[in-house]
C-alpha cells in the first residue's frame, strides 16, 4: 500500500497543515487582486464603456465559475484536490495570455474588450478549481467538525492576496498600464505551480459519490443566504474604486480596507462558526454588514466611507463560513468537495449576475444606489439565517423532548 496520502490531524497540527495551502492560495489569488482595482478604470476610462459593461467584466469571472464550481467540486473528490488545484493554476495562467492579446485591440475597443471578457470567463474556471480544491483539502486535513475554521483560514489567505493585490494592481497600472497587470496574471500561476507540486496529496474518495440532486438539496438554503450576503462583496470588487474617485477620494483604499477586516476577523474569530454555530454567527454578521454597506452608501466623508466599508469586511469575514457550515453539515461524507463547489455556486450566481445588475442601476439612479441595493440584500440574508437558527433550535428542542 502506498503512503501518498497526508497523515491525519493528529500526526499534522492544524496550523502546520494548513499553511502550505494558504501559501499557495495567496500566490494564486494575488493576480485576481492585481487587477480589482485596474479593471473598473481601464474599462471605463481607458476603453470608454459605462458601469453595465464594468459590471459585466468584472462579473465575467464569477458568472464563468458557475458552471465550472460543481466540475472542480467533482473533480477534487474524484482525483483528490491537489489535482483540482493545479489544473486550476494552469488554467489561470492561459488567462493571462488572453488579457495579453486583448491589449493587441485596444484600438478597436469591442474586440478588445470581448478578448478581456474571454480571459475574465477562463479566470472564473481557473479560480474556481483552485479555490474548491484548496477548501476541500482543508477539510479533509481539518475534519467536518473544524468546517468553518478551514473555510475561514483558506479565505483568510484569498482575500490578503486581494488586499495586496489591490495596491499593487494600482501602481503596476499607473507606471506600466495593463500589461503589467497581464503579465503577472502568466507568471504568479506558474511560480505557484512549484510550489504546490512538493506538498503531499490527499487520497480521493472511495466511496460512490453521491447525486447532484441530493447535494444542491442539502446546500441550498444556506447557499442563497450567502449569495445575498455576497452581492455586497460584489458591490465594494466592482465600484468601490469608482464610487471613491467620483467623490475625489483615492481609488483603492476601500477594497484594502474591506479585505484587511476581513482578514483579521477571520484569523481572530474563524473558530466561533464551529463554536456557536454557523447560522447564529451569520446572523449577526451579516447584520453589521448591512450597517457597513449602508455607510457606503450615505457617507460624503471619505473616513466614514472608509469605516463603512471596513464594517462591511468585518460582517461578511463570517458570513460565508458561517453558512458554510451549515452546508457541509448536511452533506454527504464522500462528497465534500462537490458540496463546497455547489455552495461556492451560489456565491458566484450571485456575483456573475448581481454585479452587471448593480452596473445597471448605477446606470440609472447612481453609484450610491448599488450599495442601498446590497444593504437590502444582507437584510434579506439576515432574515434566512433567522429561519435556520430558529428551525435548528426547534429541531433540538423536538429531539429533548421526544417528538416524533
């Protein structure tokens, strides 16, 4: 027999094990940070086009993973997520070549943005591997009951990499324009490809896997609640930078405040969804995102902008491993990482369709308007993991009392 397969918990300290995979996260997601800030303006400064088709390349990349979250979910249980995740690498390195040749066109700029948007879309599929294969290598390094501190540790490293991205994207734009941008979106996946291949692989699973149907039933409820709490995430990636330049502010700060908040809580507080439970946690985080958003929203201070959208990080660091916590629980043993991969779906339907519309209504009532519109929906959010706490406590209160 071999020996292939990475030694159990026990054997691993959490952290240990889990730093190799955040490394390899954060040298990933850095190329998607790069360009947050950069693709907004380039769009529409450079190329010309108004916020619809800002949202629309920005939301390209989460509307593609959509259809490729539940592939990469699969693939992670079949061939092991180590597999899933350098498929994932190789993936995003031939998106940089896209973004190369569209700067071939920027003379023509509907050639050329239809080449970013093909770039954007093979991006979403690349991201979407690596990121289900990283959390379903958490998970099973981790264990189900440490489902929300793997969720949280292995977003903690994604959303540094935007942090820093952000920041970096801005002066590699401002000196060497975008192909700087699409250079780095080559080379980072590929250094990162070196990295990984040392690190020990997981063994996939033996067992049959389980269907389609019965994995979207058990994750869809808290699946939607995340994908409201999402749209505000959506709303700070794609018109932050613009909601802060049309009000004479810095572009980038805001998405750097967001991601720093988010880190932190996350590396502070990640173990409170295994503690408390993960609906009760995002109950009251998306609520202070709601707070956050609204800030946004209404601020004409760029201090008390920038508090809003460092509340926002905050709420929504919980959010998405707090509902996912819910949705691993209910899902089959064998089949994880298609679990995490319908679950992230959500996420993505919410950001592949959400942003392009919050484009929209920037279009006709204003940049402010998109962040009202994501306050609403982390409202709505808030009301569904009410209904999960309450329907968890009801079921816990039958159980003690024998109902049948």
């Amino acid at each position: 027999m071999g020996h292939s397969a990475t030694p159990p918990l026990q054997q691993n300290p959490a952290t240990a094990a889990l730093l190799p995979i955040m490394a390899a996260v954060f040298v990933a997601f850095i190329v998607i940070g790069l360009a947050l800030p950069v693709l907004p303006l380039y769009v529409h400064h450079q190329l010309g086009f108004g916020t619809f088709v800002v949202g629309l390349v920005a939301g390209s990349q989460f509307g593609a993973a959509i259809l490729s979250r539940l592939w990469a979910g699969r693939n992670s249980d079949t061939r092991g997520p180590k597999i899933a995740v350098v498929i994932g690498l190789l993936i995003a390195a031939a998106a940089g070549l896209l973004y190369l040749l569209s700067l071939a066109f920027v003379a023509a700029p509907a050639i050329a943005v239809t080449i970013l948007l093909a770039g954007r879309t093979l991006l979403g599929v690349g991201e979407s591997f690596i990121i289900t294969g990283a959390q379903s290598w958490g998970l099973a390094l981790l264990g189900v009951q440490s489902t929300g501190k793997a969720i949280a540790w292995i977003g903690s490293a994604m959303f540094a990499a935007f942090a820093l991205g952000a920041p970096a994207g801005s002066a590699l734009y401002a000196h060497w324009r975008f192909t700087a941008v699409a250079s780095a979106t080559i080379l980072l996946p590929i250094a990162t490809l070196a990295f990984v291949a040392p690190l020990p692989r997981i063994a996939s699973a033996a067992r049959p896997q389980a269907g389609l149907l019965g994995v979207m039933a058990a994750v869809w409820v808290p699946g939607v609640a995340s994908a409201l709490s999402s749209i505000g995430f959506g709303a700070i990636t794609a018109f932050s930078a613009l909601l802060f330049v049309a009000r004479g502010w810095a572009a980038w700060p805001a998405f750097s405040a967001f991601a720093g908040a988010f880190i932190l809580t996350r590396l502070a507080l990640a173990q409170l969804t295994d503690r408390l439970g993960g609906a009760r946690v995002a109950l009251a985080c998306v609520l202070i995102e709601a707070a956050g958003l609204a800030l946004l929203w209404l601020s004409p201070w760029s201090i008390a902008a920038l508090t809003g959208a460092t509340l926002t990080g905050f709420g929504y660091s919980l959010v998405y491993p707090g509902f996912g916590v819910e949705a691993v629980r209910r899902a089959p043993p064998q089949s994880r990482g298609l679990a995490m991969g319908a679950y992230t779906a959500f996420l993505d339907l919410a950001l592949g369709f959400g942003i392009p519309a919050l484009g929209g209504l920037a279009d006709l009532a204003g940049l402010g308007a998109a962040f009202a519109a994501s306050m609403l929906a982390s409202i709505a959010a808030a009301a569904i993991a009410a209904v999960i706490l309450y329907g968890s406590a009801s079921r816990r209160t039958c159980g003690a009392l024998a109902c049948s």
